[in-house]
C-alpha cells in the first residue's frame, strides 16, 4: 500500500511538473506566435482591441512588399555575410590565442589574460567612437568589412574556449610532441578536434550576436545597400504613418534564420555549453 502511494505522488508530480513545463514553454512561444499571425493581418487589426487571437484571414502581401518595396534580399545577404565571415574569423582566433593560454608557457602569460579577460568588464558602447574613427581613417565606411573586423577577435571567444582546452590532459599533447609532432600539428590535428562543441557552442552564440547587432552596424551601414537586414527592419518602424503588419512581417524574416539554427543546432549548443563548465 505504502509502494502504491508513493507511486501515486510521484505520478502526480510528474504530472505537475509536466504541466508547469507545458504552461511557461507556450507563454515563451507566445511572442514569437503574436508576431507570425499580426504578419498575416491587415495593419489595423494589429493594434485592434481587443485583439483578434487568430487572423480573420490570411494575407501574405505584407512579406510580398517586403521583397518588392525594399532591398530586403540585399539586407539578408549582408547580414548573412557579417555573421558568417565575422564568427568564422572569431573561432579561428580565439582557438589559436584560447590554445596559447591554456598550453603554451611564456613570460607574463597570467597577467596578459587577466588584463585581455578585463576587457570584458568595458561596455561596448564606449568604443563606438573610437572605433568608428578608426574604421573611418581606414576607408571602411559603409563597407561589410567595417561591420566584420570588429567582431573578428572578441575577449570572450578566447575565455571560453580556453576553459574547453584547460579540460585537455596535458599528457595527450606531450605524448604528440614525444612523436614528432609540430606545434602547429598538435593544435589543428589533436586539441581542435577535441573541443569541437566549445567552437560549435561559441560559432552559435557569436552568429547570434553579430546578426541581431544593431548598434554598430547603424553606425557603420549608412547607406540603403549596405544595411543589414536588423538596420533595414528598423528603418521600416521610422514612418510617420506606421503599418504595423508591414512591419511584423519585415521582424519575421529576420527573426527566422535565428529560430532555425537554435532548432537544428541547439544539441550541439546544449553539449558544448555543458562540457564547458565541466573540469576535470
């Protein structure tokens, strides 16, 4: 009897706790629900109220303006090329300067990570001037390389990789070098391969970051053609007369590349994340 009863409160639980789950997972999809659906409605059932839960009908001639009133696919393109040459640069220089602190012995290597790492604590936003100065004296302006090199070499990429290769056993590395191994082989040949899910975790967040960016590239992207596709969008909220379907549906397409790289990618978010805050 007593089995049967404790069985029944762990049913109960379970069931609870399921529920509980199920309730604060659809009130986080509700956002990304309203938006979809105020996509497909006419710009005064937007701002109805109260509102319509579900779209009287169904309209795509807001995403069809999108594409054909403005050069969205060029903003999608620039964005695309921003994020992906950005974090492509960014995880082969934090691995190989992540590498060198973890690894390598040289003079003064624990102070220049303490001060390199402190950077951390300095807001972005005290650098835009001095940064877009730079980026003016080097003709960058209203180029995608202004909007790249910047996020090329981040403080953060080095520290969480280096926790990735501190996990490494030193002895795999001295067994290579016993072996004949280069420093250059046993980086790309034995270490790399090992955190693979620290660079598929840091690839993620870093694309992430640099495609919902807005700051920097309004700053640097001042003409139409070489906005991004989060500039672009903003623009679009700047009317004196707003349509706001119009303007869901330009947050839709840039919110969509985001949803499916969490979704096709986020076992491997997930794995790299938490073998990162494993030390062995």
């Amino acid at each position: 009897m007593l089995k049967n009863k404790n069985k029944k409160k762990l049913e109960l639980s379970d069931i609870l706790s399921n529920v509980i789950v199920i309730f604060f997972a659809l009130l986080s999809l509700f956002p990304i629900y309203w938006l979809f659906t105020s996509s497909l409605k006419n710009s005064s059932d937007v701002v109805k109220m109260p509102p319509d839960w579900f779209p009287a009908s169904i309209n795509f001639s807001n995403y069809v303006d999108v594409f054909s009133n403005q050069p969205a696919f060029k903003w999608t393109l620039n964005s695309l090329i921003v994020a992906t040459v950005s974090t492509v640069g960014l995880v082969i220089v934090s691995s190989l300067a992540a590498y060198a602190f973890s690894k390598l012995n040289f003079k003064f290597k624990n102070i220049i990570f303490v001060i390199f790492i402190s950077s951390l604590m300095v807001p972005k936003e005290v650098l835009i001037v001095p940064l877009f100065r730079l980026i003016q004296d080097l003709g960058m302006v209203n180029t995608l390389s202004g909007m790249i090199y910047p996020n090329v070499a981040t403080a953060f990429g080095v520290f969480m990789l280096k926790g990735f290769f501190d996990t490494i056993p030193d002895t795999l590395r001295e067994a290579a070098k016993m072996d004949g191994a280069t420093e250059w082989t046993v980086f790309y040949k034995v270490m790399l391969p090992l955190v693979k899910p620290g660079i598929g975790a840091l690839f993620i967040l870093n694309f992430v970051q640099v495609w919902n960016d807005y700051l920097w590239q309004l700053v640097v992207g001042q003409e139409v053609n070489s906005k991004t596709l989060m500039v672009g969008i903003a623009t679009l909220m700047q009317d004196l007369n707003p349509n706001f379907a119009y303007k869901m549906a330009g947050a839709t397409i840039a919110a969509v590349p985001m949803i499916l790289m969490f979704i096709f990618f986020q076992r491997y978010f997930t794995r790299g994340i938490s073998i990162g805050g494993v030390k062995e």
